[in-house]
C-alpha cells in the first residue's frame, strides 16, 4: 500500500483529528489541562484581525527582531491556520532553533512536517524525538511516533504506543476520546486483543468541567480557548467496513470519500438543526477539506438556529475565529 494511501486512512479515521490529521492539531491543546502546544494555542478572546494583516505585521516584526522566539512560535501558528504548512515548518524550526529546550517547539515542528509532507517522514520523526528528548510525555510526539508505527505495518506497537499515552492522560484530555476510538479501530481492523488493556476514562476534578485549566489561564482569554476547542471535536470515524473499502481506493476515491463522510454530517444537521457541536464539527470539517465557503455556510445557518442561545452564538463566534472563518 502507498505512502499517500496510507496517510489517506489517517485522515478517514479522523478528519478533523488527524487534519490541523489523525489526532492531534488542535486536539492536544490542553496536554496539561489548559495549556495548549504553540501550534494549538488560541488567542486572546478578542475579535480575530485579519490573518494576512496579521502575518505581514509578525514578518516586519521578526525581520527587526530575528531573535524572538514568542515570535516565530505565533508565526508558525498563523501560518499553520491559513494551511501554508511548509511556512509553518520553518518558522517552527526557527523558533526550536533559538529555543531547543522547549518540546513544544519540536512537536509543532512535526506536526507542521506531517501536514506539509502529508505523511509521518524521517524529517518529522526526527523533530517528534526531539521533542520527546526535552519532555518524555511530549502527548503530541508520541501520538505521531505511533502512527508512523502504524503506517509501517507495526499495529501492535502502535496500539501499545496509544495505550500508553490514554494512560498518562490527564483528567479532561479533550484528545482521551479521540485516541480510545483511534485504539479500538485499529485493534478491531488487525485482530488485536486490547481487553483489560485500555484505562477506563479519566473524570476531570469537581468544578473543574470540560476544557479544565482554569488554573493556567483565567477570565475571557480562557472561555473563549475553551470554546473554540469544542470545534476540534472529531466527526466519528468509519466503521471497519469503510477502512477496508478505504484501502482499495485510490488517493482521489479516498477524497472523495471523505467529503461523502461530511457530505453526510451535512445531511443530518439539515434534518437536525438543534445540534450545536455538530456545526461546530462541520464547520471544522469543511475548512479542513479546504471549503471555505462551506464552512461560512455551516456558520451562517448554525447562528440563525441559535440565534436567542447567547452561550451557543458565543461558542460559535470563538471557534469561527479559531478556525479563520
């Protein structure tokens, strides 16, 4: 099976997690409960400025000040939300460079590579190993490291590789979800036994609730990365039969798949309306499959549902900038 077809069942199984793909581009963003990767992290809760503005005003910054860690670290994020993954790579190794202590500079390095290179490549493994040399629980590094295991035929330590990371999650992990299903699909698919072997889910401290850590981060700033995490949530993945069938396909078929899969999402929102995550999942959904326009579409029609629901119009707004909607 090809390369490309390989990264391709990444991108089935999670859509929204394993695309920015299988876990983890938005999803670690809380490894230690509230304090989200470089890549993942989400502004201020401010009205977004116009992410070309934006990056221009970063670029004459960091020509004046080529020495700015914070700033190449935002540069590489911005660049990662407008999708220009190979920009995103450089700044990323720019700020690993000035800052090589800091595992989150490495893992985002990575995670820029895989996306870039659409596939966990030797340069991407390097950075992720990096990052686990600095910090050992680097939740994003050893996420990829398993896949690379995966898509090299050696299920049974990647499954092993993920079961390890659910064990070392932290309480409220908004990726714990993601990962257990990512486990059960690949076990059930290669016939491996997991019983017994997967943590039972980690249950966040009383008060503390979803998108916890409110300890690292408090006020507007913190409500607002927490409700633009809800617009990381996986759209379910496929079913065994459908990764099967995944594998005959070809690279385009598999695309074409997959917009079916959102095609689908779509549908049942139409007929459901009342299902605020599930914009929040389109939403995501169509900017990953590069569909702007659909994504202003889901915006638009979830704002009028909720239109007298003040807390879902918030949750929305928060992840529409998130997301550069």
């Amino acid at each position: 099976m090809g390369s490309n077809l390989r990264f391709s069942r990444y991108f089935l199984i999670g859509i929204a997690v394993f695309a920015a793909g299988s876990i983890g581009w938005r999803v670690f963003g809380d490894r230690q409960a509230g304090t989200p990767p470089v890549s993942t992290a989400v502004p201020d809760a401010q009205p977004a400025p116009d992410v070309g503005e934006m990056v221009a005003k970063l670029e004459a910054k960091l020509a004046a000040k080529p020495d700015d860690v914070a700033g190449w670290q935002m540069l590489g994020w911005s660049y990662f939300k407008m999708q220009r993954f190979a920009d995103a790579a450089r700044a990323y190794r720019r700020a690993a460079d000035l800052a090589p202590a800091t595992a989150d500079n490495w893992s985002a390095l990575g995670e820029a590579l895989v996306l870039g290179n659409k596939g966990v490549g030797d340069d991407a493994v390097q950075a992720f190993r990096r990052a686990l040399s600095v910090d050992p629980k680097d939740a994003r590094a050893r996420y990829f490291l398993a896949v690379r295991q995966d898509l090299e035929g050696d299920h049974r330590g990647a499954v092993d590789g993920w079961i390890a990371l659910l064990k070392d999650a932290p309480p409220g992990a908004p990726w714990e979800g993601s990962v257990r299903q990512l486990v059960e699909q690949v076990a059930t698919r290669e016939k491996i036994d997991i019983a017994g072997r997967v943590p039972p889910p980690v249950t966040p401290p009383a008060g503390a609730g979803a998108g916890a850590g409110a300890g690292a981060a408090t006020g507007a700033g913190a409500s607002d990365a927490a409700m633009a995490r809800a617009a990381t949530d996986a759209i379910p993945g496929p079913t065994a039969d459908q990764l099967a069938s995944a594998a005959k396909l070809t690279p385009t078929q598999q695309d074409e798949m997959a917009r079916g899969m959102v095609d689908r999402l779509a549908a049942r929102l139409a007929a459901n309306p009342q299902d605020a995550d599930g914009w929040l999942r389109l939403m995501r959904a169509r900017m990953v499959l590069n569909d702007r326009a659909g994504a202003v579409r889901a915006l638009t029609t979830a704002r009028t549902t909720f239109r007298g629901d003040a807390g879902t119009l918030a949750k929305l707004d928060a992840a529409a900038r998130a997301l550069s909607i």
